[in-house]
C-alpha cells in the first residue's frame, strides 16, 4: 500500500537518495552539486524555497518516490507551480505511483490557486513523455531553456 504525504525535514536524505537515483538514471550523477544538508535549509528553514509531496511505502515505512516544487509567477498567468522533478525508485516504477505523485501534485496547485503547471521532460525519456502524455500534457516547442551557472 502506498500512501501520499507532506515531506517533512526528516524525509530530506531520503529525498536526496532519491535525486542521487534520478542523476544517475539521466546519465548526469556528475552534475549532482546539492547536499543533504542545503536541500534541508532550502525546504525547511526560515524561508522554504520549495515542498515536497512523499509516497511512501506503507508495510516498510520506505519513502519510494517524490514530487519536488516550488512557486513561480508568469506575468502572462500568475502564480504557477513549477513541478521540478517526480521520482520513483526503479523497484516501484510501473505500479502507479507517479500518477499518484501527480495527482497529488495537481491538486496541490488547485488548492494553493495556481493557474497551471509547468515541468520539463528531457527529449530523450519516452516513458516520461508517455506517462505525462496520459494527462493531456501540452508539449512547448520554440522554447529554449537558458542557464548561468555560478
């Protein structure tokens, strides 16, 4: 049984864990520069840069994926919420639990009365295409993603 929560400070490593999982699966573990310890100031200090939504293995008490994000704002929109990663663990990929992570993540958005979501998906990864396809995901072409980093 998996059940949908929070995060919480004490599911940081786990979380980290996770992201560590999700680098190496996207062939970039290289590019992992975070901590445990900055992730735990970011979404649990005196101003959260962002939420965690956890599912978790019920019978092991295991966290077994989440969804990470944060807020942002679209002069065109408003507020939006901007749907940084979901992750699944291999071992429990395929049994819905990134539809649950959605769809916590949705109405996670409806309740905080955001006018949409947004996320990226790299080229590459059909089966996350495939999966956010099933909710009728509208795929942007013409943009390019920028980045500095410091």
């Amino acid at each position: 049984m998996i059940s949908i929560r929070p995060g919480t400070l004490e599911d940081v490593p786990e979380a980290f864990a996770l992201v560590t999982e999700l680098a190496i699966y996207e062939r970039a573990a290289d590019q992992v520069t975070n901590t445990i310890e900055q992730m735990a100031i970011d979404g649990f200090g005196p101003n959260p840069l962002f939420g965690m939504i956890m599912a978790e293995d019920s019978d092991r008490k295991k966290i077994v994926g989440m969804a990470l994000y944060f807020y942002r704002y679209s002069t065109w929109k408003g507020k939006r919420l901007y749907l940084e990663d979901i992750i699944v663990t291999e071992s429990f990929r395929g049994y819905g639990v990134g539809k649950l992570l959605l769809d916590a993540t949705i109405e996670m958005a409806r309740e905080t009365h955001c006018t949409g979501m947004m996320w990226q998906v790299l080229d590459w990864n059909e089966p996350a295409i495939g999966f956010y396809k099933q909710f009728g995901t509208r795929f942007d072409d013409g943009w390019t993603n920028c980045h500095l980093d410091f």
